[in-house]
C-alpha cells in the first residue's frame, strides 16, 4: 500500500478506484449530469444534525423579526449602505471596521478549516442546512425512500406520479419563496419588506423583482442544482486543498484498518475474517449510497466531501451488525489514522490563532473608539474666498454629518485654533437619529489672524458641551 503524502494525497490501497480523480461522482464520461438518490442517513451523527438544524432554522426565519435598540439584529442594506450587526448600525464611513471585520472573517475560515476542516459546510451552512435537512426530507416524504424516488422518474408519467411531482414542486416552490422573503427581509429590513407585501404592488415594483428572483434562484437550486452548488460554485471548497493538512480533521475512513477490504461470509467470525487477511471494510457501499455529493469516502479527502457525517452513521451500523467497533469512518486527521497519535495542535494552528485574537484586539478597540458621529467639512465646490464690508475674510464650506446613534443629537462646530467666527446657515444643527445631514458653514478670520493664503483651521465638533470629534480644514485667503 502506497503512503500518502498530504491529506489532499489519495491513498493507493487495493480497492480505491485509481481514477476517481479523473472524474466526478455527479456526471458520466460525456459530462451528463448524473442524478444522485442518497439513502436517508440515521444515526447518532444524524440526529445531532437533526437538533442543530431546528436551532439554525428559528434562527435563521426568525433573525430578521429580532431587533435590538429598535434596530434589526442583523441587517446588510446594500442599497440605502445602511448595515446592522447586533443592533448597531454600521455606515459605510465605518469602511476601517469593515476592513478588520473582513478580515476577521477570512482568518476565522482559515484557522477553522485548517483545524476542523469543512465542519461548516456539512453542519451549518444553509445550503447544505436547507438542502439535506429541509428539502430533501420533504423529497423522502413525498417520493419516498431512495430506490422509490429512483423508480418514480424511471417510471412512465401516470396519475400518481404527476401527483406526487406537483406536489413536492409546489412544496418546494412555497418554501424557496419563503427562503427567498427572508434573505431580502435581511437585506432591507422586515419593515421594508412588510411594505413591499402590504402596500399597492405598484410602488415597489423593483422589490417585487427581487422577490420573484430570490424565489426562482433558490428554487432552481434546491429542485435541480442541489450538490452542484457546493462542488462547482462555492469557492471554499476550492480553499480547502490549500488549508488542510495532516493534521486537520476531517472525515475519514481508516484504511489501516479497513483494508483489504472483503464480503462477509456466512457464518465466519470476526475472528476468522481477520485471519484470512481481511480488514474491516466489508465493501457494502453503505458509505457511498448516503453520500449526497455521492463520493466514495474510502479514496480519500476529496473536494466534493462536505464533512456531513451520513457515512460515518452509515458504517458504523454496519460495524455494529458484524460485531466490529464503530468509528472505520471517523473523524480524524490523516496523522492520526496513519501514526495512532492522537490529534495535534501545528504551529500553523497557533500562528493562524495568534494573528486571529491579534485582529479580534483591534476590532474591538475601533468599535469602542467608533466616533458618534461622522464629520466632513469640506470648502464649497467653485466657491473664492469674499472680503466682507467689516474687512473680514470669509469662506463658504459644506459639512456633511453622520449621526450613528440612535438618539437626536443637537451639535455645535467651534473654531479651535484661529479667533473668528462660525455660522452653520439654516439655524442649529440637530441631527437626526441614524441620519445623515448637510448644512452650509461660513467662517470669517480677520486676515491679520491668518498665517498665509492657506491657513489650515481646526474645529470642534461638540454634542452637550462634549467635544466628539475634531476635524482639519483650510482656509484661503489673500497671499501674502
Ligand atoms: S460502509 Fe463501512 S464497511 Fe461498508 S463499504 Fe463503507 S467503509 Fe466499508
Ligand atoms: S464522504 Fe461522507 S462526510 Fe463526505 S459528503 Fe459524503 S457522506 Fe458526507
């Protein structure tokens, strides 16, 4: 048996197919697509998933219906570049905690993949949550087992089978709309959207649009596209070769002690198997057939494996049925199948860690330093400086503010560094909640204050006494 050199590496043992690499578990030789029919799982890994599932599901229908501070829990309003995480609303002037934040969320990929492999994937992400856990449940429901839903479409068109297709269709079709509701409930809000349900259709002719696209989009995907998505579109599971190593876990199917694998024999003993040389590996496919991207796990980490346990559940029935130990699929790193030692912390690991919590640092010091509101003062465009009938110089300037918290805020602009005065036109500043405003500012120096032609002038930006943030311009004037 040929070692293998990284978890990525198939190993060559008798049994593996030689070419699996060469093709793709969901398309014969001329690339048409092939139809999977895995088997309903059950076991202990199953019903694990069964239980999350119910949490990710409240979770994920009920997030956009949850506010805090009178603001969605989380809400990524792309169109008015309004967001909110947790209650706080984020602008797009808050770009340096998006960056960190991004960040954040790619180091967090890349320590958790590199560690647990593509537990998300098989556990929470919403494809696989929707796809295996929701819609394919209903298909097991409505058609059937495996064999009687591979049957079904063999089967010429009668009464029944119309029956059972329209059904599960139009099933499917109603929950894609829900699924489709939600996903633009957390990207406008759910007031918005309860706008779009119960104004005159007419008026939200645009959000209307994006409803009928979500519901078409992931109807498409769940009805037909299904594992295609993960093996052909998602780029994480393209990642995965570049974060996984020996030491990762992941899933996986002991071939020291599976090989050579051999079909049970009536009335042989454990025992006697063994001593004709024969591992545990009893090649039943059990593995295979519950696999929804329908892999051979038994080759090795491939790409398409989602990390979702079914054949783990599978084998390890099997095992149990032939008086074997449980766990020839398991979670495991390579190492530890190929050296018995028991899992790892790399270096690479505590690298990835370190520079995780070094970024978790820095986020959180920008969000308690995050300013209350954000300020520019910029000069009006086009406009000169004008000489007023006291023989004072004047500027006109246009201030922009940002008011991020969720209480009106009177404000008031004083000049810090050069005696002169301040006029915001239009009256006193009182901002909005979660707004933003505009105002026209004129400031007046005498030129024997200035220092040149361009004097560069600070000013304070106070809310209740309370300076809350301070902002650079320039004043032009005459040459000196
Ligand atoms: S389910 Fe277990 S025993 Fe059966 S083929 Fe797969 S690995 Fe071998
Ligand atoms: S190989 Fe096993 S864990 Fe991977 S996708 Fe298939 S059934 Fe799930």
């Amino acid at each position: 048996m040929e070692k293998p050199k990284s978890a990525s590496e198939p190993r060559r043992e008798a049994g593996a197919t030689p070419d699996f690499r060469d093709q793709i578990a969901t398309a014969d030789k001329e690339g048409r697509r092939k139809w999977l029919y895995p088997n309903k799982p059950k076991g202990r890994f199953y019903r694990g998933r069964t239980a999350l599932t119910w949490i990710l599901l409240v979770l994920m229908f009920g997030g956009p219906f949850v506010k805090l501070h009178g603001n969605p829990l989380l809400m990524i309003n792309v169109v008015e570049r309004k967001f909110s995480v947790l209650g706080v609303i984020f602008w797009p002037q808050d770009n340096l905690v998006f960056a960190l934040g991004f960040l954040l969320f790619l180091m967090g990929i890349a320590v958790f993949t590199a560690a647990f492999g593509r537990l998300w994937c098989g556990w929470t992400c919403p494809q696989t949550v929707m796809m295996e856990m929701v819609f394919r449940k209903i298909e097991y429901l409505v058609e059937g087992s495996a064999a009687q839903q591979k049957a079904l479409s063999r089967a010429p068109w009668t009464g029944s089978k119309l029956v059972k297709k329209l059904a599960k269709h139009g099933i499917f079709f109603a929950l894609s709309f829900v699924i489709g509701n939600t996903l633009l409930a957390y990207i406008i809000g759910i007031d918005a959207l309860n706008k779009i349900i119960t104004d005159d259709p007419r008026m939200h002719l645009s959000g209307l649009t994006f409803m009928a696209l979500f519901t078409l989009i992931f109807y498409a995907n769940f009805a037909r596209f299904r594992e295609q998505a993960c093996t052909f579109i998602c780029p994480y599971g393209r990642f995965q070769s570049t974060l996984l190593d020996e030491n990762t876990i992941v899933v996986a199917y002991d071939y020291k002690r599976g090989e050579q694998r051999g079909r049970v024999r009536r009335k042989e003993t454990s025992e006697q198997r063994l001593n004709r040389g024969t591992g545990d590996c009893i090649d039943c496919f059990k593995c295979v057939t519950v696999c929804p991207t329908g892999i051979d796990i038994r080759n090795g980490t491939q790409m398409e494996c989602v990390n979702c346990t079914a054949c783990i559940d599978a084998c390890d029935e099997v095992m149990t049925k032939i008086a074997r130990p449980r766990g020839l699929i398991r979670f495991a790193s390579l190492n530890g199948i190929e050296t018995g030692e028991p899992i790892r912390v790399t270096p690479r690991i505590i690298g990835y860690c370190m520079i995780l919590l070094a970024l978790c640092a820095g986020l959180v010091t920008l969000l308690l330093t995050r300013s209350d509101v954000d300020v520019s003062l910029l000069r009006a465009p086009g406009a000169l400086f004008q000489s007023t009938p006291e023989g004072k110089i004047s500027n006109l300037y246009l201030l922009k503010l940002t008011n991020k918290t969720q209480r009106e805020m009177p404000v008031e602009l004083r000049l810090e560094n050069v005696p002169g005065t301040l006029r915001v036109l239009g009256g006193e500043l009182n901002l909005p909640a979660e707004k933003q405003s505009e105002a026209s500012v004129l400031i007046e120096i005498a030129p024997q204050k200035l220092e040149s032609g361009n004097t560069a002038l600070s000013v304070g930006v106070y809310s209740a006494s309370k300076k809350v943030e301070t902002i650079k311009t320039i004043f032009i004037g005459p040459r000196r």
